[in-house]
C-alpha cells in the first residue's frame, strides 16, 4: 500500500508540476501574443498612416497637372484663335482676289466634288485650282486647329 501511496504521490507531484509549466508556457505565450499583437496594430496604423501621406501627395501632384492643363488648354485655345483670325484674314484677301481676277469658263473644267472625296478631274486645270468660299473656311479652321494641336503635343513633356 506504500507503494500505491507513492505513486499516487508522484503522479500529484508530475501533475502540479506539468500545470506549473504549462501555466508558465501559457503566460510567456500569451505575453509573446501580446507583443505581436501591438506590432501588427502598429503596422496597420504605419501602412494607413503611409497611405495617407501618399494620397496626399497625389492629390496635390493631381491639382498641379490639373491647373498645367488647363494653361496648356488656354494657350492652345488662343494659338488657335490666333491663327484662325490669321487665316480667315486671309481668306478675305483670298475671295477679293479672287472677285477681282478673271476667272476662267467655268465650263472648261469639271467641278471638283465638295466634302472628303477625290476630286472629278485627275488633272489641275492650268489656271489653278478654285475653291469655294466654304470648302477654304473649313481648310482654315482645320488647319488652325491642326497646327494648335501640334503646338501643343510638342510642348508635352517625353
């Protein structure tokens, strides 16, 4: 009976100490939990806190290339006008030329068809070629429009 009285006592004895050290494991477990706990909430807070500094950044990179192009829009606006007021003067000098000079039988040459298709004729008759009024007010405005355009892609950053 000792016996039995000796193992039960060791068997208590190995269980306390197996809680003993299984409570110290547990709280050294929970204190390691802990720590990385805090480290992730702190690497959210960082990574937001990042992120907000970056939008920040953005938004304002965002306005300034915004206000950019609408300079760039303006200028382009205004080359625009400019060259269009250049061409239409010339139109005016055009079409009084054009009322002044003598122009040949229009019946000597085949019209030239109006709009984006080929003209009638493969041939130039040998005064020249005569345009209408509106056909040299649309080749005014698309080139004015055309060269702004071109001024301002070349001024684009590569």
């Amino acid at each position: 009976m000792l016996y039995l009285r000796q193992i039960t006592l060791g068997a208590i004895l190995a269980l306390i100490v197996s809680n003993i050290l299984t409570f110290t494991i547990m709280r050294n477990t929970q204190g390691r939990l802990a720590k990385e706990q805090a480290s992730h909430a702190q690497t959210i807070e960082n990574f937001k806190t990042a992120q907000r500094e970056a939008d920040i950044r953005a938004q304002a990179i965002r306005e300034t290339l915004l206000k950019e192009a609408e300079a760039d829009a303006k200028q382009a606006d205004a080359n625009y006008s400019a060259l269009l007021s250049k061409y239409n003067a010339s139109l005016l000098r055009y079409k009084a030329n054009q009322s002044a000079a003598v122009r040949p039988d229009s019946s000597q040459y085949p019209a030239t068809q109006s709009g984006d298709g080929p003209s009638a004729s493969p041939e130039v008759p040998p005064a020249g070629v005569v345009i209408s009024m509106s056909d040299a007010q649309i080749c005014a405005v698309n080139t004015a429009r055309l060269q702004a355009v071109r001024e301002w892609a070349i001024s684009l950053p590569k």
